[in-house]
C-alpha cells in the first residue's frame, strides 16, 4: 500500500513538471548582459517581460545587465567586441557596421518595417509630401540610424541637403522641435513620435512623412549577437531567442502590462509607463507583424526581405559595398533554414 501511494505521488510529480514546460538539467543559470541601442523603449520591453516573467529563467539565463547605449553603431561595435552577449539596434545600420567588418549577426526582426520618419509640428509645418521639405531647417545627429535612413529617404525621393537647411542636434531630438529651433527632425514613429505627441497637443499635433511610405523599403530594430558568440555558444543563443520569442508575443498579447513591467524596472521610468504603451500600440498597430510574421512568428527574418533591405540601401548610396545576405542575418534560431 505504501509502496503504491510513493508510486502514485511520484508520477503526480513527474506529470505536473511535464506540464510546467521544459526544465533544463540543474546547473548554473548563463550570466547574459544586453547592450540596447538607446534609452529604454517600448520595443526594448521584450528583455524587462522576459526577465519578469521568468521566461529567460526557465531557460537557463539569468539576464542580470540591460544597458542603455548611446546608439545603434555603438551597441553593435560593443556586442561585436565582447562587451555585451546581445544587442538590440537598427538592422539597416547593422548590414551598414557588418560591411565595414564590425561582425554582428541579426537573429530576430521586431521592426518588420522601418519606424523611421520625419516629423513636424501640424500646427507649423505641413508634410504632404517627400518635396514639402524643400527650404526646411532640419535637424539631425550627423551619425547613427537616423543619419543613414534620412540620406536615403532623400536619395530615394531625389532630394539632397542641399534642398533645405540642416542643423546638427544632439539628443533628445524633440526639444529643438518643440522650442522652434528647427522644423523638422528625424524620428522613430515608436520612440520618439509618441513622446512628442505627449507634449505636443495629443494625437494629430505632428504630421508625419513614414520612410516605408516613400522608398525606404527595410527591416526596422531587432535582435542581434557577434558572430563569435553565434559560433561559440549556439546552445546559449537557442535558449535567449527562445526566450526573447516567449517575451515578444506576450508584450504583443498583453503592451499594458508590458510597459508596467518596463516602467517599473527600468531606472527613471516609474511615471513613463503612458510612453512607453504608446511607442509600444504605435508598433502592434505599424511595425510588428507583416505576412511573414502571420505565418511563421513575430521576430521572423527571410533571406528575400533581407536582399530588399540591402539593395535599398545600396541603391540609395547608404552602401558603398553589400555584405552577403547570409552574413548579416541567421534565422536558424528563430526556427527556420540558414
């Protein structure tokens, strides 16, 4: 009798764990640092969800460091030189560092398009059309993704710096706009449009020229790691892109709670959780999904969209020499092919 109770108890116990999901072998939790691109965003919730809500944990990562950088070049440069185990960043700026030999590798796409765009206040400045920019003063960081997307998106709409006035500015961008310092600045439709709407009059304050609508044909931001890190340690990547995939349909599923979690875990976001859900809605609504994502995932990359990326930004001179495709980007982890 007693025999059969410790029998019954024990396949009780072994059913609920193969109910709670895989259990990785007992060991020491990997240490992971990430390096993100910028100050903490919306799109940056994935690393603070997955780290609350144990997803990381559960696969044997304890993600104890998310670093805020000061752009994108500089989070791939860091990634690629062991300072951090994965970045967040602009994937056109990384095909941009990879040929210049900074050798990152993107694992997931979170910007199935670009978010970029140029933006001025409704009330000012009226943008209806790429040619409205003409005689504007605009202000820009001479470096970086926005420096890169704002080159091509005047080369694809056959503009040139020469057309307008161009102020070199350093962050936070939206202060010069607001002040009146300059007409018009470069921006992230899920970063810094809705801190400008925030302070700018609410919805319809701005007007909005989206890169995506006029040429700029690219991935957005996603996930990336050094190639080193990806030959070294594929067992380590599996399990944080599985992890960070987990992390990503639940902030999709659920962006209040999402930007709560951010809110409160990020240093100096405890009265920004309204930002965040709005960079965080301006995403699920424009840039998360595309038919490749409603078929395989979010996070989902192909070597197709890739070569569209690519040849954008060498058709619009952003490119002077076009790594190959399969050295800029792995969908291996994400669940496909390489």
């Amino acid at each position: 009798m007693l025999r059969r109770a410790v029998l019954k108890i024990a396949a009780a116990v072994a059913f609920a764990a193969m109910s709670a999901g895989p259990v990785w072998p007992a060991r020491a939790a990997d240490q992971v640092t990430v390096q993100l691109d910028w100050v903490v965003r919306g799109n940056h919730a994935m690393f603070f969800v997955g780290k609350e809500k144990g997803f990381f944990a559960r696969n044997g990562i304890d993600l104890v460091e998310i670093r805020k950088g000061t752009g994108s070049p500089d989070a791939m440069r860091l990634v690629a030189n062991g300072n951090a185990d994965f970045g967040f960043g602009d994937l056109p700026t990384l095909a941009v560092a990879r040929s210049q030999d900074v050798r990152v590798v993107a694992l997931a796409a979170v910007n199935q398009h670009s978010p970029l765009a140029l933006v001025s206040l409704a009330k000012t400045m009226k943008l209806n059309q790429p040619s409205d920019l003409k005689g504007l003063t605009i202000g820009i960081h001479p470096a970086g993704s926005t420096y890169i997307f704002f080159k091509a998106f005047l080369a694809a709409n056959g503009l040139s710096e020469k057309d307008m006035t161009i102020n070199s500015v350093s962050p936070p961008y939206e202060s010069y706009l607001l002040l009146g310092r300059v007409q018009t600045v470069v921006g992230y439709l899920d970063a810094e449009v809705p801190e400008l709407e925030a302070k700018a009059g609410g919805s319809g304050s701005l007007s909005i020229l989206l890169g995506a609508d006029y040429g700029w044909k690219a991935y957005g931001s996603g996930l990336f790691a050094s190639e080193k890190t990806i030959s070294d340690k594929p067992d380590l990547v599996q399990r944080f892109v599985r992890s960070y995939k987990e992390a990503f349909d639940y902030v999709a599923a659920h962006p209040d709670e999402a930007a709560e979690i951010t809110a409160k875990a990020a240093p100096g976001y405890a009265e920004k959780k309204d930002v965040l859900l709005g960079q965080l809605k301006a995403d699920i609504a424009s840039t998360f999904t595309s038919e490749d994502t409603k078929a395989h995932g979010l996070g989902w990359m192909t070597k197709g969209q890739w070569e569209q990326t690519l040849k954008t930004l060498s058709d619009q001179g952003v490119l002077k020499s076009v790594p190959p495709v399969d050295q800029v980007f792995s969908d291996k982890f994400l669940g496909g092919g390489t």
